[in-house]
C-alpha cells in the first residue's frame, strides 16, 4: 500500500492529501446544503421513521473508493441531539481503524469543521480511536448541531472485518462514528479484537459511494440510485435508518443471488468458486429473517445482506449486512448455517434492541447464540435442535472448563477477559446459551417466548442493559427472576451434583448434594430443579437443590438399581449417579467430558471448527458467534 493514510493524526493539517482521487472534492461543499438533501432524501420515510421513535444522530457521508480497493477518502456530515441533560461542548466519535495501525491500517483526520462550529479538535484515547470535537458554543439539552469531519482511510491488507483481503474489501466500523454520551461523560471504550466493543445509537444515514465502475457493493439499507460519472466511475447512494452503523463490502468478483421472503428481500453475495455455498447461505438467510420474525418481532428493513468476506473469524453482524467468512462456504454447511443463524439473529439484539456491547456483551451474544439454536428448531424440528446444541454449545463448553478453563460469569465485560478469547466466547457466548436454554426450561416456552418478544419491543431501536432483559422475563412470567440471572449470569462455577445415599424401599429417601466446581472463587449453593432418574423403573422427579445438601422422599412403587441426577444434562457440570450395588455414587452421566474421543464422536463439526482455527488464529471460533 502506499504510504497515504497510515498516520493518525494529533492536529489538524498533519499527513499527505489524498492521492489519485480524480476529480472529487476532499471537503464537503457546505454542511447546511448536506442537511438539506439528507432532509430531502429521508422525508417520505419520516411516517415510518416517527415509528421507530427519536434518533439522536444523522450522517450524510461521502466517500471515494480508490481502485486499489484500500485508500478511501471523503466527509461525513453529522447531525447530533444533545439529549442528555446537560449542555455539551466537548464531542466524541469513535476511529475504529486507528485500532489497525499496526497491521497498516489508519484514519487520518484531515479536518473537522466549520469554524464556526468546531474551535479545535484532537485525537486521543485508547489506540488512538477518539476524535475529540471542542465546540465554539456548548449544545444545550434538547438542542442539535451539525458538523463536518473530512478523512482519509487506509484500508490494511488483512482478512478481517476491516481489510482488503483477496477480492474482498470488508468495511465494518470504518467511519468516524458518535460515541455515547451517558449521564454526562463519554462512553469510548477500547478496541476489541475478538468481539465487539461497539456502542452507538440508532441513526439516519444518507451514504455516496463514489465507487470504481464494474466494483460490486453490499451495503447497510437499500441501494436507492446509481450514476456514471465518467467512464471509470459511478455514484451510488445508499439510505438506511434506524441502524447502529454502516458497513459495506465489495468485489469485483462479487456474484448475486437474491429471493424474498414477504416484503424481505434477501441478497447473497459470494465469489463465483463459492457458488453453492452462496446460495445454500441465501436460503439460511431466508430461514433465519423467517423464523426470527415470526417469534421475536418482525424484521423492521426491506433488504438484508449477506456478503462472504475473507476473515479469521465466521461471522459478523452489522446492521442489514453480515459478513461472513468464506472458509466456510466449502465442506460442513451445518456450520455455516449456523454462523448464519447466529449473525441474523443479530439483527434483533444488537441492532434492534442495542446494548453496550464492552459492558454487557451478553446481552447480544447469548442471545444470539441461543437464537442459532432456536433456528435448527424452528427450522428442521427439536431433535435438529439438540444436536446444534450439543455440537456448538454444550461440548464445546464442556471442552473449555474440562480442559481447565475456568467457568466464569456470563455477565463479565470485555474488559475482564480481553486477553483470553477463549475465555470470553465460553462465558459470553456457550454459558450463556446454556443458561438461556436452562431458563426456558424452568419457565416453560411460552413466557420464555414471551419475554424475548417484549424485550424486543420495548427496546427497539434503543439501548437496553441487563436489568431491561430481567424484567422482560419476570414480566412475562409473573416472578422474581433475579435468583436465576445472578446464580448462572453474574455469578460463575458449574454445579456438581451427587446422589449419596438411598435408602428404604417403596418410600425412598434421596439425598443429593451439590458442589460448585470449575471456579476460583466458589459462590453460593445454586437453587435449580435437578432431574433425578430411577433405572430400572422408569421413573422421573424434580428435586429443586438449592443448598450443599438436600434430602427428599419419594414413594415409587419400585426399588432402583440407579439413580442418576440431571440425566439429560440440562445443567452444566459432571453428576454423580447412585448405584445399589456399589450403595454409593459413581460417575455414570454418559455425556461427561472424560475422553477426548467421545467428544471428537459427540462434536465433529465443533472439532472441525476448533482446528481450523488452530490453523488460523488461536482464538475462537468466531470474534461474533
Ligand atoms: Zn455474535
């Protein structure tokens, strides 16, 4: 790459121009114009965008995209509310590609405008990814202003969600995007490599794309015209609202593929080697914006992409457009549907419904990576479900503690477990899926389904926090819940539980103790209901254990040989089953992790996940999954 943009900028006016931009104007004309035509453009969606509710933030961008594929230059206008309660005179936005600096990529700031508007600006923060605006005049609560921010970007030559890789260009968190400000302060957390660390509002976007002719784009929103503009170059404008950020992707090799489901039109993007798998992508797409609409809330967009990207990771969400790695696209397509699954799932928690992805990464992931589950359900029936589970949460999880790895919260924040991506995705992502899946079995499906549709409903298009996700279930299921999301979400370990002791004949007598196991620091004894089954007679009871011992009677009209604890493995944690001729407990639960070979049997596709990334990157399988 040459040279250009790599720098980052600490005041105004450092670095080069950009280089072999023909005829496009760096700076934007005048931003009242830009106001203007954004106004223009987005007023027959006003009636629909009331609905969504107020949105703090509005850009028009303009950009070139070099022919290289990796230099891309232009402005942003940016209209923003003040609706803190506070007046504000010091503006953050967030310069993702600054993270990139090491493996060449960078945002250089060129200007930050006008004068009249903006006093000064800097760039600071962790890895430099904060764009420090100085007004002239502070923004009273209530009140909105408008300024304009000219960059160059320099795209770094990785296979990564930004990077030029291949025939690919992958544009994920690339524009100078507003930071939140809550209860009064900036919220600019750092980058994170191998998951989200974004945080944004719902917004307006009015996107020019002046692109090399013959390059093929997916986009967030909808393609609304496109214009030659001289032989070598075209125009296109792109229109989204309500939506957490825009990304793009392109190609030149790029092939479509596009089907509709109702008013959805569902677009596959793939290199022409990919075919197959582009088109077995659209039809999970399909399915996946299908069933997630008719349980979770309908999809709120027209379009929605799916564009295969060169990257280490399988997938990555964005709003209206996921990328998902192309590895994928040959060989096992079970995991690719489920990247699939997990992405789309993503368009309901984390764009939908947003949430401090650094602070509470739960919040979209769980739920995202139990909805991949709910697909395989929604989709192929509940066996299908099963299966998907055990193969891309349930032993996978269990090959992380076994291993030795340590059974931690699912509520952590990114910040707690940066450096360890294995770590992170078995909290964030497998226990988490694993205490969703425990919860609606204790709730039961419909108020299980219930919340989630509340949830949905009653945070679209804003931000929610993990309290908002509590209630929805406590609401729809009419109890206290807080017992449950503090036992498995905020509080870590894994419960063991042993059957010590049976004894009397039709009327048994059954104790049952539980030890937490897989954690450092050992928590309260967790209050769950533990199947207990009696072998040979066939019988089933629930025991709620909610301390170190607990002792119950049954009268069965059998005597047992076996009495095996959480026979089917609801909850995680290696049991310990009662067995007469020994007259003590014995490590019997078939699924227990003891062998690597059984999990090899029990989890191929998992496997052959884990070693393809072994080939690529020692981290998980997904920086999203
Ligand atoms: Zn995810």
């Amino acid at each position: 790459m040459s040279g250009g943009g790599r720098a980052r900028s600490k005041a105004r006016g450092l670095g080069p121009r950009p280089l072999g931009v023909r005829g496009f104007k760096s700076h934007p004309p005048h931003y009242t114009a830009q106001i203007l035509l954004l106004l223009l453009i987005l007023c027959p969606l006003a009636v629909i965008a009331e609905e969504r509710g107020p949105r703090g933030t509005s850009y028009h961008i303009r950009v070139e995209i070099h022919p290289t594929l990796d230099l891309i230059s232009g402005w942003e206008v940016v209209t923003w509310t003040n609706r803190g309660s506070s007046p504000v005179r010091e503006l953050h936005l967030r310069l993702y590609p600054n993270a990139f600096s090491g493996q060449g990529g960078g945002i250089l700031i060129e200007d930050a405008g006008p004068q009249e508007v903006v006093l000064n600006y800097s760039v600071s923060g962790p890895q430099n990814t904060t764009l420090i605006l100085l007004l002239r005049d502070p923004v009273s609560p209530g009140d909105r202003v408008s300024f304009n921010v000219s960059f160059v970007i320099t795209v770094p030559h990785i296979a990564d969600r930004f990077g030029l890789s291949g025939d690919i260009l992958a544009l994920g968190n690339w524009h100078p995007i507003m930071s939140i400000l809550r209860d009064g302060s900036w919220v600019d957390h750092p980058y994170f490599e191998h998951g989200e660390c974004f945080y944004s509002e719902a917004s307006d976007y009015l996107v020019e794309v002046i692109a090399p002719r013959g390059l093929v784009i997916a986009a967030t929103g909808d393609l609304k015209s496109v214009e030659e503009l001289d032989e070598s170059r075209e125009l296109q404008v792109w229109v989204a609202e309500s939506v957490r950020d825009f990304s793009l992707t392109a190609s030149w090799r790029y092939e479509i593929s596009q089907a509709t489901w109702g008013d959805v039109t569902v677009y596959s993007y793939y290199l022409p080697e990919h075919r197959e798998g582009g088109e077995a992508v659209l039809q999970y797409a399909l399915n996946a914006i299908r069933v997630f609409s008719e349980h979770f809330s309908p999809y709120p967009f027209s379009s929605f992409r799916v564009a295969e990207v060169e990257a280490w990771f399988g997938g990555m969400e964005y709003p209206q457009l996921i990328m998902v790695s192309g590895n994928f696209y040959t060989g096992d397509k079970r995991t690719l549907e489920m990247i699939v699954a997990h992405e789309t799932a993503h368009q309901w928690w984390y764009s939908l419904v947003g949430n401090d992805q650094w602070e509470e990464p739960w919040l979209d992931e769980s739920l995202a990576e139990y909805s991949q589950i709910l697909y395989f359900e929604w989709v192929y029936g509940p066996k299908d479900a099963e299966r998907g589970f055990w193969d891309f949460v349930g032993n996978p999880y269990y090959l992380y503690i076994e291993g030795g790895g340590e059974a931690l919260p699912t509520g952590i924040s990114v910040g707690q477990v940066a450096d360890d991506p294995d770590a992170y995705r078995a909290a964030v992502y497998l226990r988490g899926a694993w205490s969703l899946r425990m919860l609606r079995s204790i709730i039961g499906d419909q108020p299980f389904f219930e919340a989630l549709r509340i949830y949905a409903s009653s945070h679209a298009y804003g931000i929610a926090t993990s309290q908002d996700l509590i209630h929805a279930f406590e609401e729809a299921w009419g109890g206290d819940l807080n017992w449950f999301f503090q036992e498995w979400i905020f509080e870590g370990c894994v419960p063991s539980y042993n059957v010590t002791s049976v004894q009397g004949d039709s009327s048994l007598r059954v104790e049952i103790r539980q030890e937490l196991t897989h954690c450092s620091q050992p928590s309260s004894p967790k209050k769950m209901p533990v199947e207990l089954y009696f072998q040979p007679c066939g019988s089933e009871v629930k025991v709620w254990v909610n301390q170190t011992v607990v002792e119950a009677t049954f009268d069965l009209n059998c005597t047992p040989e076996y009495v095996i604890p959480d026979p089917r493995d609801r909850i995680p944690g290696r049991d310990f089953a009662w067995a007469s001729k020994w007259n003590q407990s014995k490590n019997v639960n078939s699924r227990r992790v003891n062998t690597p070979l059984l999990l090899a049997i029990a989890s191929i596709g998992s496997l052959a996940v884990l070693l393809l990334l072994t080939i690529r990157r020692s981290s998980d399988i997904e920086r999203d999954q």
